[in-house]
C-alpha cells in the first residue's frame, strides 16, 4: 500500500531532482541497503516496511545537487538540525516524508530466531513473519523495535515536502524519552564505571559510529586521529577507547537527534548511544532545547549570551 | 647489530639502525641536508646501497618517514638525506642537532638503471627538493664519468635561495663536461642566468632525443609539464624516468598506502619508467 | 553539562572542578590550584597506572 | 591417510584444559548478542551455532602489537648527547584458536604469501604463526552473505587448518591435516573415528549444496580491466559507504597496517596496529594531496587489492575467503559478492555504467 504510494510520490519529484534516495532489499530478506535511483528505471525496487532502518539523510551534506530524500520521523530530525546548523541547502532538497509506526532491530530480530540463517521475511501490517530453518516466527514490531521507538515522539516527520499517508500522533508519554538514563543513574559509580569499561572494552575502533553518524560532518580532520601530538594514540586500552566516545559524544552537545544509526551499526553491539542520550537530557534540562525539534531554533552550544535565556542561573 | 640493541637476533626489517648525525648542512631556508654515520662501524663498513634507493629516519617518540639517499655509493664516509620541512617527522627532525641520533633504516626500493644508461646522453630535469633523488645519480655517473656520453642538467627552483646543494652546482658549473643549466621561476636581485618555469626553460634547450634517457623529480605539477615537454621533443616512454612519492609507513611493500595495482611504490618502485606507469591503474 | 556528565560514565564528580579566578586574585589562584591537586590525589588513580609498557 | 579422531561432545571442557596447559586457546565466546574470540576460561559460554562476529585474525595478526620500544638515555657529563637503546625483545605464548570457521582458516594462508614467504619476512607475524594451532569447525549452513564457494572455498574446506572438525551429533569428528594437528589428536579424550567418516562426509558435502555461489554464470576468472577503470561504476556502488573501517577489521584476509610511535617524555613504544584503506587519512599525503580522495577510489582500492591486484601478485589466489562478515556487518549492507559479480560478468560492459547515471555522477556528487 503505502510503498506503491511512495514510488507514485518519487515519480512526481523525479523531473526536479538528480537523485532519489530511499531504500531497496538488502543481501538478505532481513535487511534494505539504501538506494540511490538515478533513472525512474529503478523504480521497481523501491521498498518501505519496517526493515528500513538506515537514516538517508546522512548523505545530504555531501551531496552537490538537488537530491530528494526518504524520511522517518527520526531522520527527519537530522534534516531540521542540519538546517539549524546550515549545512545543507534547504531548497536543494525534496524531503518524502513517511509516518513511521517503528522499525524493526536486526539484532533483536536475530536475538528472536535464536541467529538463525533467514530465509524469508514478510511485513504484514505491524507484524514481521520470519521464516528460518526451523519454521515460520511471527514477531511483533513492538517487540523487536530499537530502544529509540519504544519512545518515540515524532513518528510523523517534522518536516516534509510530501507526505506518505497521513500523520499519525506519538502515543508515549514525553517524560518516558530518558527513563533509561535515570534509571541508569540509579547505580553506584563504580558500576557505572566497571559498565562501560566493560561495553567500550568491546571497541575495535572501526568508527563506524562516527561515520554513519549524520552530524558528524568532520570525519575528514576528526579531532581523535588528526592531531599532532596525537589526542588519542592508536593503542587499544580502556582509556583510549573511551576517549574516543567521549569526544564524539561530546561533540554531540545539543546537537544529537537520537537517530540511533550509532548503535545500529557497531558490529560489536556496545550501547555507544547511551552518553549521547544522557548529554541529550542535560541538555533538554539546562537549556530546555529539544534538538531537530524547530528549524528556527538555535543550537545552545551555537550561541554564546552571557545570560541564558533559559537557564535558572542563580544571580551573584 | 649495534650493542644498544637488544635483539631477537633474526633480522627484523622494522628495527631500524642507530645512527648520529655527524653535520647537518642548510640548504636552503626549508631543506636541510643531515650526514649519518651508523654507530655501528661494522654495519657502515659492510653497507651497500644502489642511487636512487632510499631509506625510512626513525625519530623515535615522533614516527618514521622515507627520503632518498641522495650521497652516491661510491662516496661512504656519510650516508646523506635532504630534508624538506613539511609535516610531523620533517620539522622535528629540523630540530636536532649534530651529533643527536637517529634511527634509519635503509637500503629500501630499487634504483636508477644506470647499467643500461651507459653510452647514452643523460638528461636531467629536477625542481626544487626534486633535485635529492637525482643528485645521488649524477654524483655516481661523474664518479664513473667516461660510462656516459654528455650530461645535461636543467634545474630550477623558486628563488635562487631555494636551489639546493650550491656548491655542488658551483663545482658542476666549471666542469667542461657537465651541461648545468640554471633556472629561478621569476626575477630575483643579483641573479643573472635564466628566468623561468623549469618546463619552459626544457622547451627552449630543446634536448634532442636520440640515445638520451630524461629522469625528472620535482613537484607533481612541473612533472606534469615536463612529461608533456618531453613527449613533445619525443622522448620515447621507456627512455623518461621519474621517482614516485606517496604516503608511506612499512617501507616493505605490505601495509597497502602507496600500492598502484599491485606494485609497491616503496619496493617495486619509487624509480619507474613512464611505460611501466602507463600500464598500471592510477594508485 | 560536564560536571553531570561524568559521574554518568563513572568518573566521580570530585575529578572536575570549574571556577573563576582573575588574574590579579593570585593568592585564591594558587588555593584553588593545591585544593584541587590535594583533592585528586586523595582520589587516586583513575586506571590502573598508566605506564608506557600496558 | 589423514589421522583422525572423535570428540564427544561432553568431553570438550577438559579437551580445552588439556590444550590450555601449554598454550592459550581462543574459542568464540558469547557476550549478549555478540560472539567474539576470547581467551578460553572455564566460565566463558562457548557458541559453535553460528560464525563469530570477528574473526579470530587477531590472536595471530593483533589489532596492537609492539614492534619495539625504544628509550633516550642523556650522557650524565654532557647533557646535549643523549643515546637511544631498542628493544624488539618479544616472547609469545603458544596459542589455539578453536571453533573457528574453514574461511576464518584460510584467511591466515593469505596473510603467510605477504608476511612470511615474501622477500622480507615478518619475524612477529611469523612467531605467532608458527605457536599457534588452528582447529576449525566445517560449517553445515551458510548465513547471510556467505559465498566461500565462489573464492575457490567450502563450507569444509581444509586449507590452512591443523584439525578439521564436523558436528555429528553425538561429537566432533577430528580430522588432521598437519603435524601439530597430530599432536592434538594424540590426547587422551579423542577417540578413535573411524566410524563417523561417513556420517561427517555426508554433512560436508550436503552443507556445500547450500552455499548459493552469487557470481554470474561463466564469471571471468579476472576482473573486467574496463568496468574496473570506470570512475562511474565504483561511484554509483560505493554511493552508499559511510568509508567506515568495519569492513576491514572484521575481515579475516585483510593486513593493511599503521605503525606510530607512543611515547611519553623520553620512553616509548612503536607499534603496528591494524589500519583501512577505507578511512581518508589512510593514504593523505602531507602536502594534503590525497591519492584516493573520495570513498569511491577507496572502494576500488579494498575491492581491487583482493580480486585483482593480490591475484596478480601471488599467481591467481584471490584475497578474500567469503567469510560474508563485510556484507552482514556493514552499516549500510555493501555486498562485496554483488559489486565482484558485476566485475566478472562476461556480459556486462561499462556504457550501460556511465549512461545510467551520467548526470548524477560528472558533478561528482556521488
């Protein structure tokens, strides 16, 4: 339904632009890999169900000419940051924007059929039925989705040009968004600290992370590997790994959309989300700021006025 | 190996050699020339090496990087590189001094060809710190003066402070069997040979091609004119030889920077032909 | 957002000290200085030492 | 004729202890979702269902590893010359990698052709090969991206393995294939196996009818020069790569390799660790020139270096062993076996590249 909606949409765009980016089948049923149609020929493998996991917007800023992009709810975050930070042209892109009832984990998914090799996968409504050597599994959507839609706000794009479908209103409470991050809190420090010793012990610096992350535009002259002397050396400790994570994710301040691409795609499965998604509440509580919520707002860490115009500071 | 080497004993192509620097020479304001001697007098006896090869300065504690060994075998009381101050491993080693030391690791690469240079006019087109890699060759061929026929030697450079090895030029300069001619990019006070690009300057000396082989090393974009100039007094491909320079680590051929197809430029090269370099893909 | 931050990742709060002292408050510049180095000390270590051979 | 032998399955805890006296096993280990090798221990939740997430690559090619260390001493009566004395002193333990994957296997011949039997021998890489032990378990199903089949590989093939293993229900039949896989078998819990030959013959056999080899029919045996060379092509499929280093690091045939030096004041290490042709600073020159600037010539180059120019080097054997790990663990779903596919499809020619997206790819912005 909504996928024929959606070819019917690139159709209509495709005069204006070079390059429609949206999604196709991947190497396996279970997974898409994304597309970059350059002739209505390819029409035919344009694909939208819940395995459309990967944010495409990640590609605008280095792309020259107009392009039309497909967008979730969360990645059309990263299009109104990019527009509150100007790095992309606004009139240079076509946003499609596609209400999104959550997307499915590869690795939940996997988790749920024990790893086993897929042989088919189908997307009825909000169900996925995964057949696997040892038979059919229907699993619900809402079982194996990200941790990021279980609290989703913006399942409908905050910006668009076309819509696909008509919008649909988040049904989570809005407090539920950091429940994960008090709850983490609730830990004495050196559980904390054994906690992520451990995760980022796990790390093989592959940076996968930093680059499919869509903020992250200076991957070119990173701070962690261009710098002389050398702010991280290439040894594998504890401590050199987390340098790195702090840096990214302090790099991040009121800047992450919590799209979630950086913990989809560590081949090691370390929850590298976890401190974005803390510096994000402090954010929201210090400066109150939501980010990719409004293009006309201002990121904190992009102005600088002596008093907050929103921070409770208390007068000398 | 030198006694300040504790060692596993098989020769391990990584370790590199102490050396002290006995006299580092300015050349000019960003090029410096450093003589190394290896502590061990052994190991300097018994070190051989062909023009044109080079070798990977160890400054421990900054990194390692590849300069040619630009004083010829058949001089060995100092192994010489010219140093251009450019990155990390450049400017600190512009920061030592003589008698400081270093760690090098050397012979690398293969070499100018100068068996079948014999008997032929030799051409050379050098700019700059373009002008290391072929100082070694022509220091060889004057050692070896009646193998080759007549030697021609166009190069130029920004400024005439920025030409390297002066008394090196001085001396080729009232040879009777060296052609040097000099050449700065634009005006300059008190310089009064030529004026003008090295490319141009090839174009007007118009070096016939018959039994010549041209080797030019320089900065990639006089290289690019150069090659068209010769193609234009038309050098064959085999007969024009250049140095190839890339990033490089291992200096072995193994670590995958500076490969153009399969060939290495830190083993299998830097010196190539401009035929073998037709045929391999862009690195 | 600092001084929260680190005790999330397990870095305790008494590691981070952020304060204002002008250039002519010399005395209080070089209280604040031994404060704080005393106070790290106390702390100890964060890893295990970091020596070059780990 | 090969020795062989048979494992009962109870009896793999102590047949690990027995290995674990004289050297360190790695077996894959389970930790949540991943399974990563891990020195073994008795507590560690071994998994044999399905391929580790990393290969086993690092115990005997480390992401880290001292090549010396070197320390500046000052002469007590003048303070200006100051000596250096090295050390490459280095004693590995003897290793066992166990329940790895023939492909995992194999990986490691291809690093021998570059490392040990070239003109400059590695000496670190060649101690940890000659101390370590390769069991691997022949696989019974391919996962997602397998094509060992179409690199001259199999769900049970033998290169580069000291013991083969194969699942038979009840146990593991052994079979050696090189003295130190004799040795293994000589411990007292292996069995004698005679009688699962054909049992385990059987799941090889059926286990390579699964493996879908993706290539076209009739692929080429070498890549096509012209579709190779087509700016075009590896644009539009290197359109999607983030130019990230998972690919690298989780592959079992890639070498490629950084050497920096660590130190503070006046001691240090100089170390060699695992570095990707994917990541831009990989080949930036200082000048700033870049020889391969964008990430479609860095695709080329990984692509390239392991199905043309290593083929070319060392006479045919191409550089990668379909292991499938680049394919299910790439961010954006690269699938190598496609883009390959395309290069020797005897077919394909390189206008239909260029005409299908001319427009988007001469303003580069691809």
């Amino acid at each position: 339904m909504s996928t024929e909606k959606l070819k019917e949409t690139i159709q209509k765009v495709f005069p204006d632009v070079e390059t429609v980016i949206c999604w196709q089948e991947g190497f396996d049923k279970l997974h898409t890999t994304p597309l970059f149609m350059t002739a209505s020929a390819q029409e035919a493998k344009v694909v939208w169900n819940p395995l459309c996991v990967q944010n495409l917007t990640s590609y605008l800023p280095s792309m020259k000419k107009k392009v039309a992009v497909v967008v979730k709810g969360c990645d059309s975050r990263t299009i109104v940051q990019f527009m509150e930070e100007g790095l992309i042209d606004r009139n240079n892109v076509v946003i499609i924007g596609i209400p999104c009832r959550g997307v499915v984990s590869v690795k939940k998914v996997l988790r749920a059929v024990d790893f086993q090799p897929i042989e088919d996968v189908k997307c009825v409504d909000d169900t996925v039925i995964v057949k696997t050597a040892s038979g059919e599994k229907t699993l619900k959507v809402s079982d194996v989705w990200p941790d990021k839609c279980a609290t989703c706000q913006y399942p409908t794009p905050v910006i668009y040009d076309y819509l696909i479908g008509d919008a649909i209103e988040s049904d989570k409470p809005a407090e539920s968004v950091y429940e994960d991050v008090r709850e983490f809190e609730t830990k004495t420090l050196e559980e904390r600290k054994a906690y992520f010793e451990r995760e980022f012990g796990k790390c093989i610096r592959c940076y996968a992370c930093r680059n499919a992350c869509p903020m992250c535009v200076c991957q070119d002259s990173c701070i962690a590997e261009t710098r002389d002397p050398h702010w991280i050396t290439q040894k594998l400790s504890a401590q050199e790994k987390m340098m790195f994570h702090m840096i990214h994710s302090i790099h991040l301040a009121g800047r992450c959309v919590e799209c979630g691409e950086c913990e989809r795609v560590c081949p090691m499965d370390i929850p590298v989300a976890k401190i974005k998604k803390k510096i994000n509440a402090e954010m929201k509580y210090l400066y109150d700021y939501t980010t990719g919520a409004n293009p006309d707002d201002k990121p904190p860490m992009y102005t600088f006025n002596v008093d907050e115009a929103k921070i409770k500071e208390h007068k000398l | 190996m030198t006694e300040n080497c504790t060692c596993n004993g098989d020769n391990n192509p990584y370790l590199p050699e102490i050396a002290t620097v006995t006299r580092i020479i300015e050349e000019t304001p960003n090029i410096k020339s450093f003589q190394v001697v290896f502590n061990d007098p052994e190991r300097m006896k018994n070190f051989t090496f062909e023009p044109g090869q080079v070798g990977q300065l160890s400054l421990f504690g900054v990194g390692e990087a590849t300069f040619v060994i630009n004083s010829p075998p058949t001089r060995m009381e100092y192994l010489q590189f010219s140093v251009m101050k450019a990155g990390e491993v450049t400017s600190a080693l512009h920061t030592i001094y003589e008698g400081d030391q270093i760690g090098v690791r050397a012979p690398l690469g293969n070499y100018f060809p100068y068996e079948d240079m014999k008997g032929k006019n030799i051409l050379f087109v050098g700019g700059g710190i373009g002008m290391a890699p072929l100082r070694t060759l022509i220091l060889y061929m004057l050692d070896n003066r009646a193998d080759y026929k007549d030697i021609t030697i166009i190069y130029g450079a920004r400024t005439p402070p920025d030409l390297c090895y002066k008394d090196d030029l001085k001396e080729w300069e009232e040879r009777s069997d060296v052609n040097l001619i000099l050449t700065v990019d634009n005006e300059f006070p008190g310089w009064d040979k030529r004026v003008g690009f090295v490319p141009t300057v090839l174009k007007e000396v118009a070096p016939k091609w018959f039994e010549t082989i041209a080797i030019t090393c320089g900065p990639p974009i006089m290289i690019k004119f150069v090659l068209e100039g010769l193609a234009g007094l038309n050098f064959p491909d085999e007969n024009i030889i250049t140095t190839l320079e890339a990033r490089m680590k291992c200096g072995i051929g193994i670590c995958g920077r500076c490969n153009m197809g399969h060939k290495y430029i830190c083993k299998d090269g830097p010196v190539f032909t401009l035929a073998q370099l037709n045929e391999l893909p862009e690195i | 957002m600092l001084k929260n931050m680190l005790p999330f990742v397990g870095i305790d709060g008494k590691r981070f000290h952020y304060t204002w002292v002008s250039a002519s408050e010399g005395q209080k510049w070089q209280q604040v200085v031994t404060g704080f180095t005393k106070q790290v000390h106390d702390l100890g270590p964060l890893h295990e030492k970091k020596e070059i051979a780990d | 004729m090969a020795k062989t032998g048979f494992l009962p399955k109870e009896k793999i805890k102590d047949f690990l202890d027995a290995l674990s006296k004289d050297a360190q096993v790695h077996v894959p280990v389970k930790e949540g979702d991943i399974v990563a090798f891990k020195p073994y221990s008795a507590d560690a939740e071994i998994c044999l269902t399905r391929p580790a997430n990393t290969s086993p690559k690092a115990v005997i090619y480390p992401q880290c590893d001292k090549l010396l260390s070197f320390e500046y001493t000052k002469d007590p009566e003048d303070n200006k010359k100051t000596s250096i004395t090295l050390s490459d002193k280095r004693d590995y333990p003897n290793a066992v990698i166990f329940g790895c994957r023939p492909c995992d296997a194999k990986g490691f011949t291809i690093f021998d052709k570059v490392f040990v039997t070239a003109d400059y021998v590695d000496p670190y890489y060649r101690e940890h090969r000659e101390k370590t032990t390769i069991i691997s378990l022949a696989c019974e199903t391919p996962f997602a991206g397998c094509f060992c089949v179409a690199v001259d590989g199999g769900p049970a093939d033998k290169v580069g393995s000291d013991v083969l293993m194969t699942d038979v229900e009840k146990g593991y039949y052994l079979e050696s294939l090189t003295e130190k896989g004799d040795k293994v078998l000589s411990l007292p819990m292996i069995q004698e196996g005679a009688s699962y030959q054909a049992a385990a013959q059987k799941i090889q056999t059926e286990a390579a009818a699964k493996v879908k080899n993706p290539l076209p029919k009739g692929a080429t045996e070498k890549v096509n020069p012209t579709l190779f060379d087509t700016d075009e092509f590896w644009q539009q499929v290197a359109a999607k790569c983030i130019s990230c280093g998972a690919c690298t690091y989780l592959c079992p045939t890639c070498y490629c390799f950084n050497i920096t030096d660590e130190a503070a004041r006046d001691k240090g290490e100089r170390i060699r660790t695992w570095d990707a042709c994917m990541f831009q600073h990989f080949t930036l020159e200082t000048s700033g020139h870049n020889p391969r600037p964008v990430k479609s010539r860095r695709l080329r180059q990984r692509v390239g270096h392991k199905f043309a120019y290593y083929p070319e080097k060392y006479d045919g054997v191409i550089a990668c062993c379909g292991c499938g790990r680049c394919i299910r663990h790439c961010p954006v779903s690269v699938d190598i076996s496609e883009i390959v596919g395309y290069l020797k499809d005897p077919g394909q020619d390189p206008k239909t590249w260029i005409e299908r997206n001319t427009k988007a790819a001469k303003d580069g912005s691809l």
